[in-house]
C-alpha cells in the first residue's frame, strides 16, 4: 500500500471513529512529511485532515439534520481516493484527492457560520505550521494554497516569531553531516 492510501486510510478511520483528536495529529504528521519531501498532496492531505477535525469539532455542523449524508458522501470520497491511491497513477490520486476538498469545502458553504471557510483556515494553519517547521512563509503558503497575507496575519498573531530554537551548533552539524556520508 502506498503512502497515501496509508494517509487516507489512517484518516478514514480518524473521521469514522469521530475522533477529532486524532484527525488533527494526523494533519500535524503529513505537514511534517510534506514540508520534508516538499510534496504537495501530502499538504492537501494535511489540510484535509485538519479541517475534519474541524467540523468534528463544531456541533452545529455535526448535529446538523445534513450531517450522516454528508458524512456518508466524505467517506465514500475517502474510500474512493483509497483505491485510486493503491493504483500508484499520480494523476488519479490528485484527482481523487481533489474531490474529497471539494465536498469538504461545499459542506463548509453549506454548514459553516463565518466569512472564512474552516478549510481556508485549515490552509492557513497548516502552512504556519510549514513555515514553523522551516519553509519561508512563501514556500509555506505554495506548499498548502494558502494565501501568503493570510499566512503572514496568522504567524504574525502567533508566538512562533518570537520562538528561539537555537539548534544544533555549527560543529553538531558538521559531525551529523560526517555521519550522513559515511566518513
């Protein structure tokens, strides 16, 4: 089984279990290994994840007469987008992938109370925590299509500028570089 279809299968039984929780630890995972392979379904797959915890999480969504057709149609998404994921043909898993953010962002039409979807926000959380993670806040906002204004406004109201992470020193470095080839 491919990674991917790993990814949706762990989402899948995050959305069926409702277990919110653990949909949003996923969405921290895939934004790691997205910002570490610089790929961009495991951003959308972050992005995903994250706005299900969401929606898991606001009761007017979930309490709402809409929600088991709703859910119903999210999870035959999922499961759909599994099987073109096992295939390995890229294309069809972005196309898979693309259908799930579409009904995803339509329920959020649907359901949501703001101005901002919950899946925008999911975007631009999920590229503050890339540019957290080291991406430039351009990079950050590519990776999840996020609009960079509105990755920079969120930063900006968040602590992670004045983070101080000091690393490892030039020498640590040097000697995991050594490590890393072999000498």
């Amino acid at each position: 089984m491919s990674d991917i279809a790993k990814a949706l299968d762990e989402i899948k039984q995050g959305f069926v279990s409702r277990n919110s929780m653990r949909l949003r630890e996923l969405g921290g995972e895939f934004i790691s290994t997205a910002v570490t392979e610089n790929d961009s379904v495991f951003a959308e797959l972050s992005v995903m994840s994250y706005s299900l915890h969401k929606m898991l999480s606001k009761q007017h969504i979930v309490k709402s007469h809409n929600w088991p057709s709703i859910s119903k149609s999210v999870l035959e998404s999922i499961e759909e987008s599994i099987k073109l994921a096992k295939t390995g043909n890229d294309k069809s898993i972005v196309a898979g992938v693309k259908k799930i953010v579409m009904r995803l962002e339509k329920v959020d039409r649907k359901l949501g109370n703001y101005v901002q979807s919950i899946y925008g926000k999911s975007r631009v959380k999920q590229a503050s925590s890339a540019y957290a993670l080291g991406l430039s806040l351009k990079q950050a906002a590519n990776l999840t299509g996020a609009q960079i204004k509105n990755v920079q406004m969120y930063i900006g109201s968040t602590k992670i500028h004045d983070e101080e992470n000091p690393g490892d020193s030039i020498s640590q470095r040097l000697e995991k570089l050594k490590q890393e080839l072999g000498d």
